[in-house]
C-alpha cells in the first residue's frame, strides 16, 4: 500500500530522547492534540517502574506516512528544552525545541523603550 510506513511509537520516542534528561511527557492519539482517543502521560518525578509501564503503553505501530497526522505530544526535558510533534501533509517526527538566545538590543538593563528602523 504506497504511503503507509509502519513506526514503532516506543522505538521512535527512545530515539528522540537517547541522549536527553526527560522531566515528563504527553503522548495522543486523536484528531489533534486536545481530542484525543488516547492518551500517555509521564508525570514528573516518574519512578523506574512508572517509565516502564509508560514505554509498554507505547510499543505499538502506527502509520507515519503521509495522510492524517495520528500522534501528537510533547516531552520535556529538566535542561528547559523540550521536543514536540511537527507534520507536514501527515508525514510525522519529532522536532527538539530550545528558546532562542535573547538578542543583545532586547537584553540591556534599560527603562527606555524605543522604535527602531529595520534596515535590510
């Protein structure tokens, strides 16, 4: 059947987190992220066995290819990033966030606001 590619949810979520400090995690399946027929938490402060059960949760496949996007979640990280489900016609992956840096004019110690002309 061309566009079904089967991926393993539990496989997938232990790639994207291998070499990350997980604080928690929420995992859906549904129409988006609010709706969802199921749903997998990791609460922080998550024991061996509750990370456990958390992964046998999702040892299941699902269809990554293009069509309707069927996972969503986030998981955060204790060094304040976190990674979130993106898609693009249905093709699914995780995407690992960080804020950007705060840029220097925004950063100064300063009581004056002021508007700038952007130049290019």
């Amino acid at each position: 059947m061309k566009g079904v590619i089967m991926v393993n949810a539990k496989k997938e979520f232990l790639e994207e987190v291998k070499s990350k400090d997980v604080l928690c995690a929420k995992i859906t399946i549904g129409r988006d992220y609010y709706n969802c027929l199921r749903c997998y938490i990791l609460r922080s402060g998550y024991s061996e066995t509750e990370i456990n059960q958390f992964l046998q949760l999702l040892d299941f496949e699902y269809d990554n290819g293009y069509g309707n996007q069927e996972l969503y979640g986030h998981i955060w990280y204790k060094n304040g990033t976190w990674s979130e489900r993106s898609e693009y016609d249905g093709s699914e992956w995780w995407e690992h966030k960080s804020c950007p840096p705060v840029p220097e004019e925004c950063s100064q110690l300063q009581n004056d606001s002021k508007e700038e002309t952007c130049t290019e």
